[in-house]
C-alpha cells in the first residue's frame, strides 16, 4: 500500500458548507458518487456508480473516526484486512488567507498506479468545485 495526500484548494472560508459536502450521504452524493445511502446506525455507507440501465459499482465505506467541521475517515469495505489503508477527508484553513483546502489521503494498493488514483480524485474535486462552487 501506498500512501497519498492530496490537497485541493477550495474558494470558501465557511468549514461548514464544507462539512456539509464531505460528511453525510446527501452531500457525498452531489460530488463523489452516482447515489450514497447511510446504513441504519450511521457508522456505513454505501456508494454506487453508474445508472441502473448501465452496469454499476458498489462499495461500502465504515467511518472510523470524526470530527465535526474538521475531518472524516473511512474504509472501504475490501480493504477490512488492512485497517490502515483508510480514506479521510480533512478541512485545513490557510493562515494567511483563512480559505479553506481539502486535504485528501488514500492509499493505492500495490497493483494500482498513484497517478490514477490521483486522476480519480482530481476528477472527484472537479465535480465538486462545479456542484458547490468551492
């Protein structure tokens, strides 16, 4: 496994707006993925790809670890066997400027090039900034 962190700028000053992208389904499914469902107890999701005439992809996500206004970490159902391949999702604030950055970590197993994992989260961020306007 390797690890990646990514940091993506965003256009806003407000940790809540952002908050609200990255931290509950409705949110999620603007931006990351085609429909996201919170499971019963709130500690699951589950994300799908694609239309129901087209073929599909779904996964499931745990979330490890919150907090409110600050971050989100996750895990992917296939990787239950390697806890500390994670996914997280963290809200920094430039001192300078005080706009915000989504800082992005994942990790891409062995047989997976960093750059497509890159591209997929570029392409993510891209939705995202065109959904939201962050």
């Amino acid at each position: 496994m390797q690890k990646i962190t990514i940091e993506y700028p965003l256009s806003t000053r407000s940790p809540k707006i952002v908050w609200d992208m990255i931290s509950n389904a409705a949110g999620l499914q603007k931006w990351l993925a085609d429909k996201v469902v919170e499971e019963a107890g709130g500690d699951m999701m589950t994300f799908t790809w694609g239309q129901p005439w087209t073929e599909r992809d779904t996964k499931q996500s745990r979330i490890l670890d919150m907090k409110q206004f600050n971050y989100i970490r996750m895990l992917w159902d296939y990787h239950e066997d390697t806890p500390e391949a994670y996914w997280e999702m963290r809200i920094e604030q430039s001192d300078v400027t005080g706009l915000l950055s989504l800082l992005i970590t994942d990790f891409a197993s062995d047989d997976e090039e960093e750059s497509d994992l890159r591209g997929i989260w570029d392409d993510n961020l891209e939705r995202l900034h065109r959904v939201s306007g962050l």
